[in-house]
C-alpha cells in the first residue's frame, strides 16, 4: 500500500495533478470500424473520472469523422454529432489532417477558398490542421492512445 501512495504521490509531483493527460489518435471511418466509437467512449469515460484530453486528431479514414453531409439513419448513432456535442461539453481540440481530409473530400472555410471549391463540410466543433499537432499531442500528453489499424 505504501508504494501505492508513493506513486500516486510522484505523479502528483511530476504532473501537478492526480489524473493523467490523454492524446489520442483516431484512424479509421466512423461506420467501417469500431475505432471511433470506441475512442469516443474511452474519451468520454476519462473525462468524466477526471483526466485531461490534450488532442484527438484523425487521421487517414479517421477524417471522416469530420464531415458534417454524413447522414446515417435514424435508428444508427450519428458518431459526427456525438463527437461535437463532447468536444462543446468539454473544450475538446477535435483536429483532421489537413492531407488526408482534401484526399478525401473534407475542407474548411479556408482550404475551400484557397483550392477554389464552392463548399466547405468540416463538422461544427472540428478543425483542420496539419500532422504537427499529432506530434505535439504525443509530446504534451502522458500517453498518446490510438484507435484503428
């Protein structure tokens, strides 16, 4: 029990906190895999007990968690809206890469003026931003946690 204590009493020290500070990594599609609803819900469930979420970044298919024209049925979860609505509960930093988003069709405001296009599809509460902030998260955060292959 001692060096229970102990530990807890290091982290303390070395972080100034008791929780731990989270980034994570989303790699695949909100509806070809499980990666995204399980990071929702691992993102979810550590924020309530506490821990800090630094950045979840996508990445490759991951992006298309992003787009805002994504419309599943009623009955099915809508991944997109659920990640906003938390990121706007919580101050999350919701950030696509910007490669693999115009890869995959997803601009915001600014790339869409900048590429010439006559829309933009980024989903309220996300940004784009380029890899630097993946590495920034693995970086500032205790532990960098990915979701997909």
């Amino acid at each position: 029990m001692l060096s229970i204590i102990k530990l807890v009493l290091l982290e303390v020290r070395s972080y100034g906190r008791l929780g731990m500070k989270f980034g994570i990594l989303v790699s695949e599609g909100p509806y070809q895999h499980q990666a995204s609803d399980s990071a929702y819900q691992f993102v979810k469930a550590a924020l309530e007990k506490g821990h800090e979420i630094f950045r979840v970044f996508f990445y490759h298919d991951g992006v298309n968690n992003g787009t805002r024209l994504a419309t599943p049925p009623q009955d099915d979860r809508n991944i997109t809206v659920r990640w906003g609505e938390l990121g706007e509960k919580y101050g999350l930093d919701l950030v696509i890469c910007i490669a693999a988003a115009q890869r995959r069709g997803i601009v915001d405001e600014e790339e869409m003026k900048r590429q010439g296009k006559d829309a933009n599809n980024i989903a309220p509460g996300f940004r784009i931003s380029g890899l630097g902030q993946l590495i920034e998260a693995g970086i500032q955060s205790d532990r960098l946690v990915v979701f997909g292959d």
